[in-house]
C-alpha cells in the first residue's frame, strides 16, 4: 500500500519515515507540495495515486499564529480542506494530525474524543475549523490529535530544556500548564496501527502519563544524568501573545479501542536521548550538513 506523508520532513514526519515498515511511504515537504493551493494538491495525489494521506503539515508555531492569523488560516484550515477535497476526489483515505489545543483546559480530567472543542488560541482555532470541515468533506476521514510532540530531529521544548542543560544554563518550564509528552516515533508507529486498522472518526494518540512542563523537563535532566538546575515559570510570568490550555491531558480510551497501547512517555526517554546522542554524534561528524 502507499502511503503519503504531506509534511514527511517535519518532527512527526521523520519518525514516519523511521518507524513506518508495511507500506511504500512517500515523504512531501513543502517543497513537494503547497497545501495551499488547491491544484498543486490534486495534482501531487493524481500523480501519486496513495491510499492513504497522513497530512502532519502544520503552521504549528502558537505565538507565530497568533502574530500571523492570515498564514494559520491558509495552512492549518484552508490547507487541510483542499487536502480532504483532493483525498475525495482520488478516493484517497485521509489522516489528519490535529491538536490538543482545540480545548480550552478548563476540565481536570482526561478530555475524551467526544468533548466540545473551545480553542483558546488561534492555533487552536485553525485545527478545530480543519477538523469540522474535514468531517463535512471526508466522513471516513481519521482525525488523530496529538500533544507535546518531542522527538530529536527537530525543534521542540525538550531539545531546548536539553540544550540549557547541556552547557550549563537553568533550565525554565511551566510549571502550570499539565498534559502528556508524546515521543515522537511511539506516535509514528501508533498511527501505522490505525491506517492499518482502518481507523475513522477522532482518536486521540499519546503516550500515557500526565506531567506539567517543569515535571517534564525535571525527568529529561534526571534521565541524561545531568546536574541542571530547572527553574519554575508560570504562563502569566512571561506573557506569551497566544493563550494555551492549563490543562490539556488526551484521554487513550479511543486508541484503546483500537486495541493500540503505547508505553508511559517516561519509558521511551531513553529512546530519545539515544536518537539525541546519535544526531549531535552526526553533526560533529558533517559539521556542514
């Protein structure tokens, strides 16, 4: 079966690549293909022919959003519905990432599937319209929504906890803000499950465990043995210009249903300073590259 992965080049992309072993994979950067134009959309799945469409590309930069709704707009929604329609049109299933940022934090326990959305952010605002019109365009659509993505290969807050740490500096995370880290190839190999298993409708795909912020960013330290200090900040301290949820954790029970379990993010750590290790062992191998 193949299998394209528009947004194959970003955090979740890569370890698409990585872990994704039963189909022919097919990584599109931006380069490849502009999900906002409709056209160049339709003519990447008519020249491809996929049976499945994994869309992780994403105008994910919160405060970028928040500075720019116009992009987060055109990438996020209007990007997503003419990938649903070009998915209709090529009889194409599709997969669209999605966010825990659709909710407004405001519940204290695990948000289920079938909670009503209340975007904070205009992230969270984008991703929600993507979701109701990809529902509208493409029943049959798989909407897997996702948080905390942390992974080696690209930018994320535990490269950047990671990165203080390593020379020395205090490490600073919010220590009011709660929800689940997600490794990065654990959700790549989850979401292989689904397409496998025929998924549709909304399951949320995580790595069990709820932890705020700092929690988090104290694990990484103690993980990689290093002697940092890790400095509370509160989300008002620092007066980001988008509004995130204080409480986000995904509920797996869908993924559950699926029969897909995946282990505590804590338990994949090691995993990740691996993949950490191999890449900074890379770079100072091809300083260039």
């Amino acid at each position: 079966m193949k299998v394209a992965v528009i947004g194959g080049t970003g955090l979740l992309g890569q370890a698409i690549g990585a872990e994704w072993r039963r189909d022919e994979l097919l990584l599109a950067g931006s380069r490849d293909v502009d999900i906002r134009e409709q056209q160049q959309v339709e003519s990447f799945l008519r020249r491809h022919r996929p049976a499945w469409v994994v869309l992780a590309a994403a105008y994910s930069d919160v405060d970028g959003c928040e500075r720019d709704p116009e992009l987060a707009e055109q990438v996020n929604h209007v990007g997503a519905i003419h990938v649903a329609k070009a998915c209709r049109n090529q009889r194409a299933r599709l997969m669209f990432i999605s966010t825990d940022y659709v909710f407004d934090g405001t519940k204290q326990t695990p948000y289920e599937t079938g909670d009503p959305v209340s975007p904070l952010s205009v992230y969270g605002l984008s991703k929600a319209a993507a979701e109701k019109d990809i529902q509208r365009i493409l029943p049959s659509a798989c909407i897997a929504r996702i948080s905390w993505l942390f992974g080696a290969e690209r930018k994320c807050f535990a490269n950047t906890a990671m990165g203080w740490a390593e020379s020395g500096q205090v490490v600073r995370a919010f220590v009011d803000r709660k929800g689940i880290p997600n490794y990065n190839h654990d959700v790549a190999q989850a979401l292989e499950a689904l397409v496998h298993a025929q998924a549709q409708g909304t399951v949320h795909v995580i790595n069990p465990g709820e932890a705020s912020w700092y929690e988090f960013a104290c694990e990484l330290v103690h993980a990689a043995g290093l002697d940092a200090q890790v400095e509370v900040v509160r989300m008002d301290d620092l007066r980001l210009p988008a509004r995130r949820p204080a409480y986000s954790a995904l509920s797996d029970a869908s993924l559950q249903r699926y029969g897909i379990r995946i282990r505590h993010w804590r338990d994949a750590l090691p995993d990740y300073l691996a993949q950490r290790q191999l890449k900074t062992s890379r770079l100072a191998a091809n300083p260039a590259s």
